[in-house]
C-alpha cells in the first residue's frame, strides 16, 4: 500500500464509512417486535432511544441469548445438606427479569458505546477492540443516535483503501 492511500484511512471519520438509517426501539417496543427488527434487517444490536429521541440504551442479540439460555446459578458445592453458590447469588435477579421480560425495558443494557461521527476511524477502531464491542452508535451532539459503525464497517474502509 503507497503512503497516500494509508493516509486518506487514516484520515477517515466515522461518519464517512457509518451505517445509515439507523433502526431504533424504545424501552417500551414489545420484545417480540425487537427482535424481529433485528431479524428482519440482519443487525446484531439496536440503539434504544427515549421519547425525545435520545440515546438511552442498546439491546443486543447477546442480551437475548440470555433470555433464551435462561437462568445460570452457577457452579456450587453441597456441604452438609447445604448449598453453597460459588457466584453471587445477588446477580440472579437480573437473569431472571431478562428471562421473564416482555419489552426492551426488561432485557436493555445502559452502558451503551457510542461516538461521535467526528471521531477518526483508527480511534473508532481502537474502542471497538478496547470495549470488546460489535459497534458504536453514532450520536449527534444531542445525543440522538445518527448511524452506527461496526467493526465490519471498519474493515471494509479498510479494504477498499487498500490496506488489506
């Protein structure tokens, strides 16, 4: 690869290779119709947005794993008639919601990743792998969910620049 072409990647921002439109649901979206979205439109994960369009939350497919895995207590040991859970048993409550849940309120994660669509491409991909993550949500300075960049989005600019 000759030096001009690493130089317009690095040069790229995550607006230039995100994904738009962007699909979003609402904590009270019905989960069925969540995760028909998702299948529908071959998306791993959806933004969640609240009523003034701001960027709340994320459900992922991950999360849905867990509602249909259902719910783990973890390893154990019996001693003296006595069980012993060698995992905290406080973190069961969150299974249990996601496995009984009906609306992205029940299943949605809050620590969403996001950015900005200003942020360079080689920082976006730095947080992708930093946050072990699928995608960022491209926020506006409102914080409304404007696209999303995936690492595939990253590999394709990097691709048809070259790099690979």
């Amino acid at each position: 690869m000759n030096s001009h072409l690493l130089i317009m990647v690095l040069q790229l921002s995550v607006s230039d290779v995100m994904t738009q439109p962007l699909l979003s649901v609402t904590p009270e979206t019905p989960l069925q119709q969540a995760v028909q979205l998702i299948n529908d439109h071959h998306v791993s994960g959806l933004p969640v947005v609240d009523a003034q369009g701001s960027l709340i939350g994320e459900l992922s497919e991950q999360d849905l794993m867990v509602r249909e895995s259902g719910v783990d207590a973890g390893p154990y040991v019996m001693l003296l008639d006595s069980v012993i859970y060698l995992r905290n048993p406080l973190n069961w409550d969150r299974q249990v919601h996601q496995v009984l849940g009906t609306s992205v309120n029940d299943l949605m994660r809050k620590d969403v990743h996001s950015c900005r669509g200003d942020l360079p491409l080689p920082k976006a991909a730095s947080l992708l792998h930093e946050r072990g993550t699928q995608r960022l949500f491209v926020v506006d300075a409102a914080k409304k969910p404007v696209g999303v960049v995936t690492r595939g989005d990253v590999v394709r600019a990097l691709a048809s620049h070259g790099e690979v």
